[in-house]
C-alpha cells in the first residue's frame, strides 16, 4: 500500500492542486455572483434519520424557562421549500448524534436567536442589508424590552417551509407574495396591520392579491427596514418619494385613473416646498409640516372619496387642516387645491391670476426694454439727447 | 460746456435720501428671500436659503424687511401729505396726459424720427413709472401678503381659494418688480449714466437738461410754487400734524398687528406622535398536540399484526426501520426475524423482548405512548400473532 501511494505520488499532486485550483475558483465564482452564496447541492439528501422523529406531529421541546417549541418539520412542505436540497445538519451543525447535545436555550426564543447568524453563511448579502435596520437596532439596545423580540432572518422565513419568493418577468413580487409579506409582518405588528387590512392598500393586497398595491415592503424596504422613528425625522422628510414611486408612474397610475401630478403639485405648495428643503438642507429638521401621509392617513390609508373620512370630502379635509390648525374654518381647506393644477374650472381665481401675469409681465418689460433699447440705439448712433428749447415749447403750444 | 457742470440743482433732502436707502435695503432684502422661495426647487434658490440659514429664517428675514417696507411707507405717506397740504406743493409725481405724449417723443428722438427730444419735467415719465409701479406693488404685495401671512385669518373673511391665488400673485408681481428694477430703474439710473441724485441730492446742469429741461427751465424763469409763509405753514400744520399722526399711528397699529396675528408659516410645533403600538404580536398560534394515537379497544381484542399491530409498528417506527437496512418492521416476518444484533421480539416474552425493554428505558427517538406499549407487550404476550 506504501509502495502504490509512493509511486502514484508524483501523478497525484498536479491532479490536487488542479483540483484544489478548480475548488477555489467555483467558491470565487459563488462569491461573486452574490445573491446565494453556496449553490445548494442538485440533489436531495437523505433527512429520513432525522424526520424518522421529526416528522412525528405534535412533538414539542420543553425548555428549561417552561416555553416549549414545536421541532416539527413536516417533510412535504421542507420537500416544497426552497431548502429542500439541503441536508439538515447544514443548518444545525451541532446535531450530528442521537441522543442529541445538551442546548443552553433557556426558553423558546433563545433557541432561535442562537440561529441568528446561520443564514449569513450562504445568504451574506441579505444578511448585511439587515446589519443596520430597525429591527437590528432594537435588538442591540439594551434598553429596549423588546430586544430580544426583534426578528431575526427565520422569524420572517421560516426555514422548514421558505418557498421560492415569487417574481414576474420585471423581477416584481407577485400579488400573493404581497399579501404573504403583509401577513409576515402581521405577526409582530398586528395592530398597524389591522389598519392596514381596512386601508385602499390593504384591500389591493390582502383581499385582491392586485402586484401594483403596496405592502409593508414596498414602503418600508425588505432587509434594510428603516422605521420611522429610529431614523429621526429623515424618514418623514422623505417619505413623500416613497409615495412618489408609484404615484408618478403614469404606466401603474393610469391603470386607476390616478393623477400623477399628486408630487409636483405637493412640491410647488407651501408644506411641500418647506418639506423638500428641509430633506435637501435640513434633514434633521423637526417639522409638523404635512407630508402626504399626515393628510392621507399612515397605515389606514383611504380613498379620497370614501364615505367615511375620505379627505375629497370637504368636511373630512376641514378636520385634517384642523389637526395643525385648530382654527380653520370650513373655508380654509379651499386654499388647498387638492393636487389639481388651476385651470378653468379648477380654483378659476388662480387660473385667472396667473393670466394676468402671463399678460402684465411681458407687457411691462417689453415696453421697458423697447423704450431702453431706443435709447441704447441713440447712444450708440452718438446722439446726445437735445431737448427742444425753450422757445420751441411756445411754439407748439405748451 | 464743462463749466456747466459746476452749476447744480438740488433734487432730494436728506430725509428722501435715507427713505431711498431704507427702500434699497428692505426691497433687496424681500428680492433676495423672495424670490428663492418662488423658485424654492431651483439649484441656486437652494443655495440662496442654505447661505441664509434654511427656509424658515428665510421666510422670518423676509417678514422683517416687509415690514420695514410697509413702516416706510407709512413715514413716506405722512410726508407727502405734509407737503401737499401743509406746504402746497405742485403734486408733480401725478401722471398725465403729458407724460404719454413725452414716452412718444422720447422714442421717437430716440430712433431718429424725431429731431428734438422732450422736455421733461421735475418727475419725467421714468421716474413716475417707478413711482406709482412702487406704490401699486406696495398695495398689492401688502394686501397678498397678508393673506399669506395670516391665512386662517384671511380664509374667514375670504374664500380658501384666495390664499393660492394670493400666493400666484405675490410672486408674479415679485418677478415683475424685480425684473422692472434691473430693466428699468438700472439702466436709467446706473447705465446709461450714473445718476448721484439719491446719493449726493443734486444733479448737474447738463443732467438736468437732458432729464428734466422743463424743470430746469421754470426754475431759471422763477415759476417753481414758493414755499408759504410761515405763519401759514404754522396754522395748517396745526390741524395736519395731530390728524395725519392719529391716522400714521392707527396705520402702523394695524401693521403691528397684522404682523403678530399668526405664526402658522414659521411656527414649528412638534410632529404628532402615532398613535398605535409598534410591537403588538399576533396571539401565538397554540403548539400543536401529538396526535391521538390510534388505540381503539378493539385493537387489543384482536390484538394481531394484521388488526393493527403493524399499523402501530408503521407509524411510530417506519420511518427509521423501513427499508433502510438494519431492523425493518415493515412487514411481519421481517420484525420477528429482527436486526443485526438478534430478534427484537420474543413471541411469548413480553418482558425479556429487546424492543420491550428499550421502549420502557425511553430515550429512544421513537417512543410509544405507555398506552400502546401496554398493547404491544400483551401482543408478544399472547405469542406474537400474525393473524
């Protein structure tokens, strides 16, 4: 055996580092393809040793702080999940023997924040958008009681059931992955998504599975997840862009029969203008100013024409102004021109002044500049300015 | 002609110079807050308001010099009446007929058509332009502004669409003047010669014939009103003085308090905070319980493999002991025949079966439930049965 090994020798090591060689280079390749770092293997593995118990329903662990957790993994949903392929000592790297190792988990959570830096190893680049998010930051204040609530990667995929995020041809999320964020959400954030259910959004999403209406993502950012408070006021200052993402896009707003003019006329009023220079020089800047939710509503977002407190309606709108002024009175929600650019039969008075001006303006200034430019001519022909004189004045009449 | 330009005539005190200067400084002042805030989203505006401190100083800067602006006009009011009434002067700054025709002939001298050029009085048509440009912008900017200033006020006398329509206004008309005074008030008074009237007070002899040849010539002739004697400036004073300051001091009252009334454009109040907690957690689903196990009575009646031994065998241990190799108890022959350590089931011994005793330890992965391990010992207790 000696003597075979000694002779094959010098065949064998150009074959491993060649080999070697073509290991690194895949693993580069992975690496730089970003997205799944190892590509999970073709086929599947055998995980029957482990479901042989874990399949078994309603089996539970009952941890030392008296939580228990489920350790079911039901097969043919982990055999439809997008981790079907793996094996499952991948994830859970210390379980190699029955009976299995002694786990320090005091309660149910703390088993699931000792995965919290499994998915990294395959899934580096979602897992570095989340580094600085909302919910990365309560989980790293001490302070907060919730800290130990805040999700991590498996509180929002679930790994044993995970399906493939489906998108269409234009990389967009499908309706029902909308409405599978929402409720993913949900879980955590129950109460803002139960004004979310009634809101227009929430309809779109929840009740229609409609691709075009906004959930929680679309506004809020998936891995990088900015809230709203921990981002100071950064996030109101901006948010009217968020908005602006659809509602600009004539191809999504047109489907509705929504104007896409709602940013530039919010822009060229008086809250939309402090608004964009306090993001562009300010954006530490605390405002009340009204961004578009303020008036639209945040998470119960409704239409403008719904009967009950759709701000079209100008009794609903007096009590939106009256929320920053408490004196308005029924006609000062007039002095909004609710998104409209003036024209005939759209606030008439506006339309009417700025003709005037289209009119006086130029009428003025051309006046001036003919009346200056004959006197340039004059100058420049070198004639001095002569004045008849006084005799001429008798003459004429004068 | 040089010696001509010795001779001088006075144009302006030094009160309507400092008024001049007090109207360069709030009008330029109102331009440059002003304007950037019509053009708020253009590069150079955004520079103007960072230069300035942000939007809100801007918007305070602005207020200030309004207001200065409308406290001069109130001194300049005042004035002017003292000098109609009190002093009767000629009210030269009227326009009239005259000074369509002198636009006329200017022009027309200008381009050659015309061999002499008129002769302009004391305020030529240029001047009066400015004037009652000024004084129409002053109206018009205070009544706007107003509006914009004090729009919760303004929507309860006015209807709510006044305040945009207000707010077009004040703007345009902003450009307009704007636009006038670097067209207009430049050239004629920086470019086309620099005129020192505001500065100095007078004007050469020579500058007087080019601008104000009629002027000059009812000065030279002696036809220029004289002042009253002063006994009779005295005596209409007297009434002018205590009647003009009551209505100046009312008018600046009521400028005072316009511009207290609100703060509604400057005055940041905190953002309300959102109601609603953040973190409410769904109710976590309840684990789910084992499932009941299939132990019906008449399983130990008929306590065979084929009655439901095998089945209970299936379920608990299939997964593992199946077709993997090792112990199988898929099927009746193979659990009898047992693994690679010997037979796991001794027909007739219970309590000495391998499986038996395994199962009692627990630990085992797949445990059966103390209920159905009883069956399956009174099973191998009654010798194992297939059927």
């Amino acid at each position: 055996m000696g003597t075979t090994l000694r002779k094959r020798l010098p065949l064998l090591t150009p074959i491993a580092v060649i080999l070697a060689l073509m290991l690194v280079g895949a693993a580069a390749l992975l690496i730089s393809s970003g997205q799944v770092l190892a590509a999970p293997p073709a086929q599947k593995p055998d995980n029957s040793l482990c479901l042989g118990c874990h399949r078994q329903a309603g089996k539970t662990w009952e941890l030392p702080g008296g939580s228990a957790i489920s350790i079911v993994v039901n097969p043919e949903q982990y055999d439809a999940s997008v981790h079907a392929n793996l094996a499952c000592q991948t994830c859970h790297t210390n379980i190699a023997t029955f009976p299995h190792p002694a786990n320090s988990a005091q309660d149910a959570r703390d088993y699931t924040l000792q995965y919290a830096d499994t998915c990294a190893r395959c899934h580096p680049d979602q897992v570095a958008e989340t580094a600085d998010n909302a919910h990365a930051r309560v989980r790293q204040d001490p302070g907060n009681p919730n800290a130990r609530n805040a999700p991590t990667c498996a509180d929002c995929h679930n790994p044993h059931t995970q399906s493939l995020i489906q998108k269409d041809e234009n990389g967009k999320l499908t309706g029902p992955e909308h409405a599978a964020a929402a409720n993913t959400c949900a879980k955590c954030h129950n109460q803002i998504a139960q004004e979310y259910a009634q809101s227009v959004h929430g309809e779109g999403v929840l009740v229609n599975n409609n691709p075009d209406v906004p959930s929680c993502i679309d506004c809020h950012g998936v891995h990088n997840i900015s809230g709203p408070t921990a981002s100071g006021n950064l996030f109101r200052l901006t948010s009217p862009q968020i908005c602006a993402r659809c509602h600009t896009d004539e191809s999504t707003m047109g489907k509705y029969g929504l104007s896409t003019q709602v940013l530039n006329t919010y822009i060229a009023d008086f809250h939309g203008t402090t608004v964009t220079l306090f993001e562009k020089l300010d954006p530490d800047q605390e405002t009340n100013m009204p961004v578009c939710f303020d008036c639209h509503g945040i998470h119960d977002i409704k239409r403008v024409s719904d009967p009950d407190g759709g701000i079209q309606i100008k009794e609903n709108l007096l009590v939106t102004c009256q929320k920053c002024h408490p004196d308005a009175t029924p006609n000062f929600p007039d002095s909004w021109l609710s998104h409209y650019i003036p024209s005939k039969d759209r606030a008439p008075l506006v339309f009417y002044v700025e003709w005037f001006y289209k009119i006086l303006i130029p009428l003025v200034l051309g006046g001036m500049i003919v009346l200056v430019g004959s006197d340039i001519f004059r100058r420049a022909t070198h004639r001095k300015a002569r004045p008849a004189g006084p005799d001429a004045e008798e003459k004429t009449g004068r | 002609m040089s010696e001509l330009r010795q001779i001088y005539y006075q144009r302006f005190s030094i009160a309507q110079r400092i008024e001049h200067l007090i109207l360069i400084l709030s009008f330029t002042i109102l331009a440059l807050t002003g304007i950037p805030q019509k053009f708020a989203q253009a590069g150079i505006s955004e520079a103007i308001i960072a230069l300035l401190g942000g939007i809100t100083t801007v918007r305070i800067i602005h207020r200030v010099a309004a207001t200065l602006f409308a406290l001069e006009a109130i001194y300049h009011a005042f004035v002017i009446g003292y000098k109609l009434i009190v002093w009767r002067v000629e009210a030269s700054m009227l326009p009239g007929i005259r000074d369509g025709r002198d636009v006329y002939d200017y022009f027309m001298h200008n381009i050659g058509l015309k061999k002499e050029a008129p002769r302009l009085p004391r305020y030529n048509f240029a001047e009066k332009m400015e004037y009652w440009a000024m004084l129409w912008g002053l109206i018009l900017m205070g009544l706007t502004g107003f509006i914009l200033w004090n729009p919760i006020a303004a929507a309860r006398i006015l209807p709510g669409v006044f305040i945009p329509a207000a707010k077009v206004a004040h703007g345009w008309e902003a450009v307009l003047a704007v636009a006038a005074i670097i067209i207009w008030h430049f050239y004629n008074v920086h470019l086309k010669r620099w005129n020192w009237a505001m500065i100095k007070g007078r004007l050469s002899r020579e500058e007087m014939e080019e601008e104000h040849a009629g002027e000059l010539e009812r000065i030279e002739k002696g036809e220029i009103r004289p002042r009253p004697a002063l006994e009779t400036i005295r005596k209409r004073a007297r009434i002018y003085v205590p009647i003009a300051s009551a209505i100046c001091l009312a008018l600046t009252l009521v400028v005072l308090r316009f511009i207290t009334f609100e703060e509604t454009a400057i005055k940041t109040i905190p953002p309300a905070v959102e109601a609603g907690e953040v973190f409410s957690p769904q109710t976590p689903t309840p684990l789910p319980t084992a499932a009941l196990t299939p132990t019906p009575a008449a399983v130990i009646e008929a306590a065979t493999w084929d009655a439901g031994i095998g089945e209970l065998f299936k379920a608990q241990c299939g997964s593992c002991h199946g077709s993997m190799g090792g112990l199988s108890l898929d099927s009746y022959v193979d659990a009898l025949k047992g693994g690679s350590g010997g037979a796991v089931i001794l027909p007739g011994d219970a309590d000495g079966s391998p499986l038996v005793a395994l199962q009692a330890k627990g630990g085992h992965p797949g445990t059966f439930s103390a209920a159905d391990l009883e069956i399956i010992k009174a099973w191998i207790a009654a010798g194992a049965p297939e059927k």
